[in-house]
C-alpha cells in the first residue's frame, strides 16, 4: 500500500489487522517469551501495519507495529514530531539511566545536542582509533592463553566494548570505571526490562528485594560517575585531558550555558548504556558469523593483510577496508542492536493506509523490516556484497536502521563503526575462527542479548 499522510482523523484510513492470541491475556505470553519471533510473525502474517495487543482485560495494551521501510521513515523521519520517547519503557530507562541524549525530549533534548554535537564531529571520533586499537590489543594478546583455543565472543567483545568506552569517557580512570559498570549494568537493565514490560509496577521506593538491589547498583554506578565528575570539576581550567567527559564538562555556549553535575552524570550514563552493548552486538555477532563462512573470513582477512600490513588501524583505514565495514553492516542487519524501538503517536495519522490513533504505542523493528526478502533475498543468509555502494543505492533509506534515522538518528554512529572495523582488523589479523555453537539465542532487552554462550575456537595466526 501507498504511505499514507497525516490528513485525516482517528477514523481515517483502513482498520489495522490484529495478530490473534489468547483469549485472556491477548499476545502477552508470546511477547515475554519471544518478542521478535512474535513481531516476525506479525508481519509474515499480516504485512506492513498490525496491532499486537497484550495484557489481561482492562490492563490490555495495543501496539501498533510498523514494519515497511516507508512506514519506518514516516515516524522516525518525515512526521518525527508526531511520535515522541512518551511510553512506559522510555520513562524507565529515564529513571534509571537519566535524562541524556537516548531519553530526553524537546527543549531539553535539542540544547544536549547542540553542547554534545562538537564532541562528536568525524574528526574528534577518528581520534579516538587508538583508545580502541590499546584495548584490542590487550584482548589479542589475553587470547593466547584460551583454555583449549575457545573463547565466547559474546562476554569478550562486551568486554572489550566496555574499556574501549570508558577509556574514551574517563581516560585513566578506565580501571575504577569498568568493573563497577560491567557488575552494575546487568542488575539495572534487567530492572528496566521488568518494570518496562509489565503492565503495571509498585512504586520504586518500596523495600522489596527487586527495588533494594537495583537502589543499590544504581547508588555505585551513580557515585562513581559523581567522583570522577567532581575531580575534574576541581581541575577545572588545568584540566588536559582529551577523555569526553572533560570535553562534556568544558562544552558551553552562550546560548545554552553548559551542563551541570547532574546533566553531565545523565550523559555518561547514556554514553555508557549505548556506547558500549550496541558495539559489543555488532563485534559478538560479526565474529560468529565470520567463524561459521569461512570463505567471507579469509576475504575480509586478506583485505586487512593487504591494507594494514602489520601496522595498527587508524581511522582513515575505514574507507580502505570496504569489504570488512560491509562485513559489520551486514551482521547489524542480521543482529540489529536495537532490535525494536518504541515510540507514542500524539495525533492520529495513517501508515500505509491504516488508521493509527491518537495516542497510540507504536513498534518499529529493525530486526523484521532487516528481513523483509523484497529488499533481503534469501534473508537469513549471511552475505556482505548486500552492503556495497551499488546495492545500497537500490534499496530504499530505512530497509536498514540499525542506528535508528531522522532528527533523532544516534550521534555515536560513526564512533560505533569505526570501533568495529578497527577491532575486526587487530583481531582477524591475529586469529582464526571457527565457530562451536552453530546458533546463538537471543533476545530483546535494553539491546540485543545472547540468551546462550557464542564460543568459537580461535587459532593464532603469523601476521606480517
């Protein structure tokens, strides 16, 4: 069907198709169990706009799934305003993770972006290659000593994503930062997914033992961050460093004055939460796609020998490694980070024809619309040449949205592929994949987790 305007009431356009399901509690059983097999279905099922509706009687929730790529630029770029961060699972991750750039709205949001914006140009990121590059090192050299040459890919590359960005934000309080985030993050996320996704919550002041211990990693996490902010605070203008968190602390204009403490902890703690699951996805699932096509593996292999030599990646070398970024964009449209993103309907439009109400909770998912075989033939496999500038000139803008689109689209986009490619390069430089678990579970939290091990058995290599 042709995108429908936003010309017409509540009423306007077709009824959207409904995914049928439990008598009682509607789809809500499919959606806690399986989210992305549930909205898959929807789709193959129902096309381009279907309503999922989950919960029991009078708690019941309707959401409203978008999956064509025109119905995706429609909320996320062309009616942006119309479809705002309001629904219940943005307001927990606000709670928890704070009012940065991922979670906040209107005035708010657009003075963050102007402050963060500079920090974040093409030349400040490609600055940060050899922050990326020291950790991937440390990682190439730990492997040596594997038990039995296996590693799991997935706890690895969250490792090594995690040094890389708290390097970056806090320079050489690396050592004081990961291990508090890499203990606290789970215990909050898993926080944030209970309370997101559940038709209603107790209030988070009272002692239970959920609430105490998501209090209490919130208290570490959040005093960490508040030390280090209020060391560089007393440095003031003898601060030297060139780490993001000095840069946020000194970013200041005459019209949008600067952050605060407390606005400058939000931002870390979004840095932090983005800045380093959505990269360790990319990097985890690359690896294990790689090590089950061994014929890709020794392509993007040879193509790194050729261009690096035994030298260490840099930023320019991106663009000279087309095969090896076609590698990562590929494995973003298999294993997209964020696998659903919501949004809140304020007036009622249409999409693809279908009414869609005013207030309505509507879902985007990259995981689906990445598999639509119209744009994705055969689309389960794994095949990088989908990635070169000829094929992506024939498809439309947001059959691919792994960092999302429109005024909203991620500002560490650039950031999270030139880590990728440089970790890839340094690690299939050095070693050899071959995968032990043919297929990895997964599931769809905060980001997109394994829900299993993602082992592989490495081999060194001689480099050059």
């Amino acid at each position: 069907m042709a995108l429908g305007t936003n010309t017409g009431g509540a009423g306007a356009g077709t009824e959207v198709p409904a995914l049928s399901g439990a008598p009682l509690l509607g789809s809500l059983h499919d959606l806690k169990s399986d989210s992305l097999g549930t909205y898959l279905r929807a789709q193959q099922l129902h096309g381009d706009v279907v309503r999922v509706s989950a919960g029991p009687p009078g708690m019941r929730a309707d959401l409203y799934c978008v999956f064509s790529p025109e119905g995706v630029q429609q909320v996320l770029a062309s009616e942006a305003a119309n479809f705002r961060k309001d629904n219940a699972f943005y307001q927990e991750v606000r709670e928890s993770f704070g009012n940065g750039l991922l979670t906040s709205q209107d005035e708010d949001y657009l003075r963050q972006r102007r402050l963060v914006q500079p920090l974040f140009t093409r030349r400040r990121v490609d600055g940060y290659a050899g922050a990326v590059a020291a950790e991937t090192a440390s990682v190439v050299t730990a492997w040596e000593e594997a038990l039995d040459g296996i590693v799991d890919v997935s706890d690895e590359m969250t490792h090594l994503a995690l040094r890389a960005v708290a390097r970056i934000l806090f320079g050489t309080d690396v050592e004081a930062t990961a291990d508090v985030v890499a203990r606290c993050f789970p215990v909050i996320t898993d926080y944030v997914l209970r309370r997101g996704y559940s038709p209603a919550n107790i209030p988070r002041n009272w002692p239970t033992p959920g609430n105490r211990r998501a209090a209490a990693a919130m208290d570490e996490l959040y005093g960490v961050c508040d030390r280090i902010i209020g060391q560089r605070r007393r440095a003031g203008a003898d601060a030297s460093g060139e780490d993001l968190l000095t840069l946020l602390a000194a970013a200041r204009s005459s019209d949008d004055g600067e952050f605060d403490d407390g606005e400058l902890r939000d931002q870390v703690l979004i840095f932090l939460l983005a800045g380093h699951e959505t990269t360790a996805t990319s990097l985890c699932f690359a690896l294990h796609l790689l090590a089950r096509h061994p014929e890709q593996q020794d392509r993007a292999r040879e193509e790194i020998t050729r261009v690096l030599g035994s030298r260490p990646p840099q930023a320019s070398d991106l663009e000279r490694l087309p095969y090896l970024t076609q590698v990562v964009k590929e494995a973003m449209r298999l294993y997209p980070a964020a696998p659903v993103i919501g949004r809140k309907a304020v007036a009622a439009t249409r999409i693809g024809g279908h009414a869609v109400p005013a207030g309505a909770d509507v879902i985007l998912a990259p995981w689906v619309t990445h598999r639509r075989p119209e744009h994705w033939p055969d689309p389960d496999r794994f095949d990088p040449d989908r990635f070169t500038s000829e094929a992506e000139a024939g498809r439309p803008r947001y059959a691919w949205f792994p960092f999302g689109g429109g005024p909203r689209a991620c500002i560490g986009q650039h950031f999270s592929m030139l880590e990728s490619v440089v970790a890839l390069a340094m690690i299939l430089r050095a070693y050899s994949f071959e995968a032990v678990d043919a297929e990895i579970p997964v599931g769809a939290g905060i980001t997109l987790r394994t829900e299993g091990p993602a082992r592989c058995r490495v081999r060194r290599l001689d480099t050059p």
